[in-house]
C-alpha cells in the first residue's frame, strides 16, 4: 500500500497541497504556544515577576486554546477534501479486491507521509514565531525581559504528534464509509451524492448545537469582574456552533438554497437556474464550500464584535483586560490568526469542490452549453455560496456577540461595528467569488469528449 499511496500523492498533488498547508499551519501553532509555555515554565520565578498581567503562561494558554481547535478544524477539513478527490481510485482498489484494511492503510500512510513532510517546516515557522510574539509581549510589558524561549525539543514533538494523531484519527472517519460499502457500490457512489444526510450526523450536529448553546449561556452568565471569561466561552461556543453548522450542513445549505433560489431564478433565468438546481441538487458540495466561508465569518464577526461591546461598556463599569490596550492588542492579533487559517481553509475547499467538476462541466458542454454559459452558471452558484457562508457565520457570530454583550452591559444587543463587518463580508466574497471563478475557468479548459472519458485528469 505504501507505493500506492506515495503514487497517489505524486498523481494527485494539487489534492494534497490543501492538507499540507493546514498541517503547517497546525504544526506551526502548537509548537508556537508550545515554546511560550515552555519559557514560563524555564524562567526563574523572579523573572516572570518582572511583568504585568496575567503572565506568558495564562497568555498562551488563552491565545492559543482557539488557535489550536480552528487550526485541527482546518486539518480535518482539507483532509476530508483530500480522500474526497481520490474516491473513484479508492473505488477501482476496491474493485480489484483490496480490502478494506488496505484501503485505510493507504489513506492512513498518505497522511503519516504528508504530516512528515510537514513538520520542519512548521517546526522552524512556530519557533521563529513564537520568539517574535515573545518579543512584542516583551515590548508591551506584558512579559519579563529576561524570559527566553527554551532549546527544548518537546513543543515540537507534541505538535507533531498533535497533528499527526488529529490526522489519522480523520482519516479513519473519512476512510470509514468507502471501505465499509461493498466493492461494486463503493465504485457507484464516487459518481453519485446521497440525498439525505445521515442520522448519526444529525444527532451529532444537534450534540454540537446544544453544547454551544450552553457555553453561550455560560457567558452570557458571567458576572462583569470575570469578562475575560466570559470572551472566552463566548468564542469558544462560536466554535462549536460552527462545528454543528458542518455536520447539519447538508440540511441548513439546502433550506437556505432553496429560499434564495426563488428570486435568483427569476432575475438569471437560464444560468440562475442550472445554477440553483446544481446547489440544491448537490447539498453536501454545497455545504463543504460555505462551511469554511462561515468558519471565516463567524470567527472573525464575533471577535470584532466582542471587542467593540467591551470597548463600548457603561464608563462606571470595573476595567478588566478586555477594555485594556494590551488586550485589544492580544484580540487583534488572534484575529488575524484565525482569519489566516479560515482563509486557508476557504480556498483550499472552493478550489477542490470547484476542480472536481470538470467531468461535469464537460459533459454539459457535450450536451451544447458554451463556455460563457457555464462562467455564468459559475458566477450565481459563486454569489449564492458566498450568501449562504455569511448568512450562516453572521447567525452564528450573532448569537455569540449577544451572550457576549449580556454579560458585558446587561444587554444581549452588542455594539457592531458597521464598517468592520462590512469588510469582513467583503473579504468572504472576495475570497469565494473568484476563487471559485479561476478554478472554474481552468476546469472548462480542454477537448469536452477527453475530459468526459477521464483522460483530462
């Protein structure tokens, strides 16, 4: 299986690029937050004195709790992307009698191979960050001048053992249905979509549902002296409702398409409905292209949101570190964090669901539409994608700020900043819409007849 794999890999590799750079980035971070640990923990108890605040430790341990799960978000989904473009392979293994246990070798020895690839790289990046960080909390007298980030190895091993075990135990669930179904329609269902989604992914989205309702509840709940908390609560049940939005996505996508279908219908008769019927044909796809433009604003909203609630508190009101300079820097910078990450995870989605059409697009020009047709068609599934993404992280970020605003003012309704979240909404469609665009556009490219057959790929 190993050749397999590694051939697969050399075959494929614009399928595994995506997952590399999550695993980067993944790698990057842990082992980032890893060495600011490790250099608390390494400095002589006068020296971490010599600071104000909550101290480096507390510092990265609150930073980096979101950084990290945003970031295995991100693996598990290029990964899932990854095994998604070699299905029909895995279909035709299955075909030749490899069982099931040789499948998921395969998909597990891709992984093992990527995240070694990997892990330099984001040994050198998360250390060269972490020194930098270091500095600007230095400079900001956040943390003492003679604390040092330690020589010690084990903040890289950790994250590459992080990754790698995120990474198999994904594999395994991503490998789980195409080995389990019998040969003949393993190798059907690579061509096909199923209609309904699955019971145990519903019951677990509800799972997801319910645990970020109660963590949005917990803040809302925190008295005003404890507001790093409850920021805290707050953006994590952002998280988790952004969890629940990807496993009931299938479902939301369709209601949501089906809804702006209707006007989009009317005012692009020809390309809107090919297109509205492709989106609501193809739900799952659909939901794996708005979840990361939801990850995207959902994180970014409820961030900027918060800050500007607690900017904006009643002036009798105790200050804590969420008002503070230095904590406003701290946001802003884990804001920048999570957007690079959405961002990546955004491209690398649109990129892939976008690129695994092109048997389709070549068929629809076989049966006589043109190439500007499909741009059109291209251009309103592009839009309404982009729609559905912000509608859903806007709900999400929506419902995070107002727990948030709760247990800063008395109020569930926050302080939104008009401009900034103009331009996050912005920044979605901008990422979205041409991504989607240039790789439509190279995916049309080449003899319709060739593509159809496979020979294109």
């Amino acid at each position: 299986m190993v050749p397999i794999a590694l051939g697969q890999m050399r075959r494929r590799p614009a399928a595994f690029v995506g997952l590399a750079v999550a695993l980067f980035l993944a790698m990057a971070t842990v082992t980032m937050f890893g060495s600011l640990f490790a250099a608390d923990l390494a400095a002589p108890a006068a020296v971490r004195k010599g600071a104000d605040g909550p101290g480096l430790k507390v510092i990265a341990g609150a930073f980096g709790e979101i950084a990290v799960l945003v970031a295995f978000f991100v693996v598990v989904n290029a990964l899932g992307f990854a095994l998604r473009q070699q299905h029909r392979e895995l279909a035709l293994l299955r075909t030749v009698a490899a069982t099931p246990r040789q499948a998921r070798r395969l998909v597990r020895g891709q992984v093992v191979a990527t995240t070694l690839l990997t892990a330099v790289p984001g040994w050198v990046a998360g250390a060269v960050a972490a020194r930098r960080f270091l500095a600007e909390l230095q400079h900001r007298g956040m943390a003492a001048p003679g604390v040092r980030i330690p020589g010690t190895p084990v903040p890289m091993l950790v994250a590459s053992a992080a990754a790698l075990a995120v990474g198999l135990t994904a594999s395994a669930l991503a490998a789980r249905r195409i080995s389990r179904i019998a040969p003949a329609a393993a190798l059907t269902a690579s061509a096909t979509e199923q209609g309904r989604t699955g019971a145990a992914r519903l019951v677990a989205g509800a799972g997801a549902l319910v645990g970020g309702g109660l963590l949005l509840r917990l803040a809302a709940t925190r008295p005003a002296q404890e507001l790093d908390k409850a920021g805290q609560a707050a953006l994590l049940g952002s998280l988790v409702l952004l969890v629940a939005v990807a496993l009931a996505g299938p479902l939301a996508a369709r209601v949501l398409a089906a809804v702006l279908g209707v006007p989009v219908r009317v005012l692009t008769p020809g390309a809107g409905w090919l297109a509205d019927a492709n989106l609501r044909g193809y739900a799952r796809r659909l939901s794996s292209a708005v979840v990361p433009v939801a990850l995207l604003v959902g994180l970014s909203g409820t961030m900027t949101i918060m800050t500007a609630t607690a900017g904006h508190r009643p002036s009798g009101a105790t200050a804590t570190g969420v008002t503070s300079a230095t904590d406003v820097w701290l946001r802003q910078a884990e804001l920048a964090l999570l957007i690079c990450f959405a961002a990546v995870s955004t491209l690398n989605t649109l990129v892939a669901v976008t690129a695994e059409r092109r048997r389709e697009f070549a068929l629809l020009r076989l049966v006589g539409a043109t190439r500007a047709q499909l741009v059109r068609m291209l251009s309103v599934e592009a839009v309404l994608t982009a729609v559905v993404g912000v509608l859903l992280g806007a709900a999400v970020a929506g419902a995070a700020s107002a727990a948030f605003s709760r247990a800063a003012t008395g109020s569930a309704v926050p302080t939104v900043p008009v401009a900034a979240c103009g331009w996050i909404v912005v920044g979605a469609a901008v990422l979205t819409v041409p991504g989607i665009l240039a790789t439509g556009l190279r995916a049309v490219r080449g003899p319709a007849a060739e593509l159809v057959s496979g020979g294109g790929e």
